[in-house]
C-alpha cells in the first residue's frame, strides 16, 4: 500500500474512533 493509502486509513480510523467516543460519552454519563 502507499504511504497516502496508509495515512488515510488512519485518519479515517481516528475520526470513527473519535465518533464512537462522542456519541458514547453521554450515554456513560446518564448510566452512571
């Protein structure tokens, strides 16, 4: 893979990563 293919997927992983993390913060917050 090329070095651009690479960095892509990391940053498209980081932004989901980051998403599930917001959108399941709130939801640890009401549970606890």
């Amino acid at each position: 893979m090329s070095p651009f293919v690479k960095f892509f997927l990391k940053v498209m992983h980081i932004t989901c990563c980051n998403n599930f993390f917001i959108q399941w913060i709130p939801l640890l917050h009401h549970s606890v």
